[in-house]
C-alpha cells in the first residue's frame, strides 16, 4: 500500500529533550499509513545517534545525515525523497495532536484539492494560545481564498481585521505530493531566513481550492532563542533574497497592484525586523555611532526611499 502521508523533519542543533518530544509526538499517531524523514543536517552534536536510534526501533521512519547546508536543502531533500502521497514539515522543536495524521488523511481524498490547512498551538513558557480562523471546517470561500494568497505578501486580513494566525508558514499545513513536483517548487537554499514565507508566497498562487480544519493539530513552541530572534548579521542579506523572489513571483503571475501594495508594506516591516535582529539586538557589537551610520546608509537606499515617500 502506498505511503498516504511523509512527515519531513530538519534537524539541527536542537536540545535532546526537545527533539525526542517531537519524534514521540509523530510516533503517537492513532494511525499507521505514514512515514517520517528525519534529516539530520549536520548538527554538532548527539542527533545523529538519536536519529538512528529511532530508526532502528521504527521502521517508518528514514534518516538521512548530510552536511550542515541549511534547512531549505534539508527540506528539499525531504521532498524529493518522499513517498507519500502528502507531505507535512514539522520542525524539530515543536510537536503534534496524536490525531495530526488521521485529520489530515479524512479530507485528503478529493483529486482536485492540493492544500489542506488546520489550526495550531502557539506555546509560550508559562502559556499557550489556539490560533484560528473564524470559519467553520470545510472548502473555504473565494473571498477567503483571494485573502489567503495575498497574505504571504503581508498580512491575512479580512473585512479589515488582521488574523495572527499563520498563513505564511509550511507548518500548519499538508501538501499534495505530485503537485509540489509538478510545479518544481523548492525551497530557495540561499534563503537561511523567511524561506516559508517565500515557498508559500509562490506556491498559493497555483491553488484555487483549499480544505480548513478547525481544530489545532500543531504545536509551535516560541522559544526566545530561536533562530526568529536571535541575532543575525545577515538579516538585510536575506531581506534582499526574499525582495527579489517577491517581484521575480508578481512577475511571473502578473499581479495586480494590490499585492505590490502588499509587498511594499512588507519591505518596511522588515526594516522593523532588522532593528530588531541586527541593529539594536543586544549582541551587535558595533557602538551606536556606528549603528546609526549604517542605519542612515540603508535609509539612503533607493527603493526605501521611494516607499517612504509613498506611504503615509
């Protein structure tokens, strides 16, 4: 029988405690007809023996060890290795309702659907939030759809509220197999940061059915030393390739003017997230004379300046 779901997971260096409790998760499920791609990427540490531990024990699950490339290549690599006829991702940080697998494959038969979404948890330390969308189970409406497809270049926003529930990420979602490889939709490897975003950006635009579960099948564990908030160097680097994916998928699909709003509006927003991560973080070593002299030089870039003109 033909494996119904692959679960892609990529590791590294991820805490011991943290990563057996996604793999256990995974394991739980109250069905069988699924496989999981351990992808060990080359972390320094024990993982390797873990992976190959639960291999042995279990045997839907594959491991692969490569060197350290990242986890767009290390997400591919779970692509193209996949026999399901679905795939998940799940970071190896987080974990997953026992009953994840069994959901997904209840609405997975329809020949004509490609994406199925379903609500998650949001895990603080001393916390947790159910992130929703305020429909019911079942196709979602055009309306909806439009919204959805748009979001990645922003916000979800419907009749002018913003939804915090994430559209954006490949976590809280399933995928058609057959239909990522038809589209050869990979994740871009020189993107180490908001590569997501950048996979379901392009990806959303091929699809015109969607499938939402209500009920919150994820746990996505918001750790504050993750790779979202620790200090990056790089972040204005990484900026630029998704800027560039951005108009090169408006190009590609001729998109109206309402999602280069959209992505204007994102362009500035990573300006916050740059403060954030690079500028002011705590561990940029470079004094505040010299922060605000590369400041004023990135503000003296052409298209931030236009965009500021621009917008009120």
């Amino acid at each position: 029988m033909k494996t119904a779901l692959s679960i892609i997971v990529p590791i590294y260096k991820i805490e011991e405690t943290l990563l057996r409790t996604c793999i256990n998760s995974l394991l739980k499920q109250t069905v069988d007809n699924f496989e999981i791609i351990l992808i060990n990427d080359g972390s320094p540490d024990n993982t390797e023996n873990i992976c190959n531990q639960y291999a042995i024990k279990d045997n839907r699950i594959k491991v692969i060890h490569q060197t350290n490339q990242g986890v767009s290549a290390a997400r591919n690599v779970g692509i193209s290795i996949a026999n399901g006829e679905w795939i998940t991702f799940v970071d190896p940080d987080d974990w997953v309702e026992t009953n994840l697998v069994e959901s997904i494959l209840k609405y997975s038969n329809d020949p004509n659907l490609n994406i199925i979404f379903y609500d998650y948890f949001q895990e603080f330390a001393h916390t947790q939030k159910i992130k929703k969308l305020n429909i019911e189970s079942g196709l979602v409406n055009k309306e909806w759809i439009k919204q959805i497809k748009l979001a990645p270049f922003n916000n979800l926003i419907i009749d002018g509220k913003l939804y915090e529930y994430e559209t954006n990420v490949i976590w809280n979602k399933a995928y058609r197999l057959s239909f990522i490889k038809n589209y050869n939709l990979q994740f871009d490897v020189q993107a180490r940061k908001g590569q997501d975003v950048i996979f379901i950006a392009e990806l959303l635009q091929y699809i015109d059915k969607i499938y939402y579960i209500k009920s919150p099948l994820y746990h996505y564990r918001y750790l504050q030393n993750s790779v979202t908030n620790r200090f990056n160097p790089n972040v204005m680097l990484y900026n630029e390739i998704a800027f560039k994916h951005y108009e090169r998928i408006m190009k590609k699909f001729h998109l109206s003017s309402e999602y280069e709003d959209a992505y204007h509006t994102r362009i500035l927003t990573r300006l916050y997230s740059s403060m954030r991560l690079y500028y002011f973080h705590k561990e940029n070593p470079h004094t505040y004379k010299e922060t605000v002299k590369e400041i004023n030089a990135l503000l003296d870039s052409t298209h931030i300046i236009k965009l500021f003109r621009k917008y009120r």
